[in-house]
C-alpha cells in the first residue's frame, strides 16, 4: 500500500485531484484503488525553506513529496511510479515536472502495520 505525503504552500487541489493521483498509481501498480492514499500537507511560509517557494510568489509551486511503499516492490516499478506521479502532479498542478521532488522510503517486513497487522513480507 502506497502512501504518498505531499507538502507544499498552497492549497490542496481538492479530494477529486488526489483521487485521480491515487488511480493511477494503483492502475500502474495493478492493485485495489483502496491501497494507496494521497495526503497533502499545506505548509505556510515559515514553516520550511525552498526557494521555489519564496513567500508572495504567485501561483501553483511543485510539491515535495514521500511515498511509503513495501520494500518487495521491484526497483523498476518503483522507477514507474515516480515518473508517473512526477508527470501527473506536474500537469494537474501546472507545475514543471523537474520542480517535483520525490523520495521513497522503504516499509521492511516486521515495521509495517496494515489492514490490523503486522506484515512480515510478501509470500514467495
């Protein structure tokens, strides 16, 4: 299950936005739609400092971004989904897709609690 935590100064885009974000990173994925969350953090201006997000500058600003995803994903598909969350939120925010920061961080078997358990890793 992905969660995908984006920050940026400006309002959310709206359920609908991160909804469209979330299908198609679980169509790329090939999993349930209600395996991936998108949350969106709005920070004010003192609360961090990029300098794309110079207080008082006009219009939408490129978000930074972490998705949370289970360590079994393979590095290529995990290459995928950075594009594509790149490429979507640089069209739906009319943002340049080279402004979009993402990181992934890696969830390992035995650290992870999911639909009320522990997961210990995928079977083989």
């Amino acid at each position: 299950m992905p969660v995908i935590t984006l920050m940026a100064p400006d309002p959310s885009p709206g359920r609908a936005a991160l909804a469209q974000v979330a299908k198609a990173v679980t169509g790329l994925l090939g999993i349930p739609p209600e395996h991936c969350w998108v949350l969106w953090q709005r920070l004010d201006a003192d609360a961090a400092h990029r300098p794309e997000w110079l207080a008082g500058t006009p219009g939408r600003h490129a978000p930074v971004g972490f998705v949370t995803c289970k360590e079994s994903y393979p590095r290529e598909s995990v290459e995928r989904l950075l594009r594509l969350l790149r490429d979507e939120l640089s069209a739906l925010l009319s943002v340049p897709a080279e402004e979009v920061y993402l990181v992934v961080r890696r969830a390992v078997p035995g650290e992870l609690l999911v639909r009320g358990d522990v997961w210990q890793g995928d079977a083989p």
